[in-house]
C-alpha cells in the first residue's frame, strides 16, 4: 500500500537553528499538506499546497515558516529560526486531486520536532 | 473559528466490551467528516470518510454514523481487543482538516 514517508522520525535542534522536514508524498497524488501536534493539544493545520503553491495557510505559518516541493517528489517544511514553541510532530499528509473530501488524506508517521 | 469537540478525552475499558465515543462538529457548511486511528509512532491511518447525513459505515468491528443536522458523529467498537488501543481522531473539513482533541482508548486483556 502506498505510503507517506517523512524524515527524520526526530529533530533535536538548538533555538533559532534553521530545520528542513522532508516527506515523500505519494506519488499519484497532488495536494499537499502540513499538520503539527504540540503534545497534550490538537492536530493543527499549517498549511496546503497544490499547483506548486501555497492555497491556504494557518495563522501558525508565519514568515518563519515555508515549504518547497523542490523537485517533483519531495515536498519540505522549513523553519527558519526556530523557537521553544515549535517543539511538536509534525504531520505531512497527500491527497489525491478530486476526491479527497470523499477519500481521506494519508499521513506520514510524523518527524518529532524537539527545541532546546 | 470552526471547532470539532470529542469525547470523552480517554476510556479504559476491559477486552470484549463494547464501547462508543462522540465527535461534534459545526452543523453548518457540512462538507465530509473523517475519522482516524492513530497509534503511537505510526501514521494515523484512515477508518472512514463521511459525507451524508444518516450514513453509517462499518470496516470489521468497528462502525461509524454521522448526523450533519445536529452535528455529531458516534464511533462504535464492538468486542474491544487489546488491539484497538489507540487515539481516535475525527476531523471535519471543507478545505484543510479540523481535528478534534481525539479519544484516547486503552483496551486491557
């Protein structure tokens, strides 16, 4: 079965260190997203990309944030200078185009983000 | 500000029980509502997409009904093994996915 795939699994990072999250969304699909849990709180959305642009985003996805699909498979979270409170999983998720109200996203496994 | 409710936040029960838990959602501008498995250090995994009112989906012990007039939908595990542990999401969603806090079911033998 297809998956999402997201590297690393964990992210030890000192504050306002730059970190890039990569996911491999599934191949057949085309929109994109960014999710992030901070422990004990929801899932919480960032961020939507479709087209090879940005269609909607959080008030969480600051000008501290930005994601890239650089070439045609991988699709990144970058944050430039992180801080304590981005310490969270963060979920990459991929749907197919016309049917994903009626289809579901699939997740990857998360990276865990870790500030110190 | 759309907000997805579920409860409760946790349930413990005993292996072969039977159990539900509730999501609530905003009633209006309905467009689908999803719910979720998630383990510990795996993906969530999808257990259903439901778009009609009065719909009720089932995959092996575990069913689904969705009321969009009233805003709620109930998830039923029949027969709880200790398998069915896990976090339970529901998330509503027009554009993105809105989550709820999910249920936590823990499921001992």
């Amino acid at each position: 079965e297809p998956e999402v795939t997201q590297t690393p699994s964990h992210q030890v990072t000192q504050m306002g260190q730059e970190v890039i999250l990569r996911c491999v969304p599934i191949s057949n699909h085309l929109y994109f997203y960014w999710y992030r849990q901070i422990l004990g709180q929801k899932v919480e959305f960032l961020v939507s990309f479709y087209n090879n642009e940005i269609s909607e985003k959080s008030e969480i996805f600051d000008d501290q944030f930005s994601v890239e699909r650089p070439d045609g498979s991988n699709f990144t979270l970058k944050i430039r200078s992180t801080k304590l409170e981005d310490s969270a999983m963060y979920f990459c998720a991929s749907s197919r185009l016309s049917d994903r109200a009626n289809y579901g996203y699939t997740f990857g496994s998360g990276t865990r983000l870790t500030v110190v | 500000i759309l907000n997805v409710e579920q409860s409760p936040q946790s349930l413990h029960v005993q292996e072969g029980d039977s159990t539900n838990f509730t999501c609530s959602f905003p009633s209006s501008n309905f467009y689908a509502l999803h719910w979720y498995r998630w383990e510990t250090a795996k993906s969530p995994e999808a257990l259903f997409v439901m778009t009609l009112n009065g719909d009720e989906k089932k995959k092996g012990r575990i069913s689904a009904t969705l009321n969009t007039k009233e805003g709620y939908s109930y998830l039923y595990i029949k027969g709880s093994q200790p398998e069915d542990s896990a976090t339970y999401l529901c998330a509503f969603t027009a554009d993105k996915l809105i989550f709820g806090t999910g249920t936590r079911l823990q499921v001992f033998p």
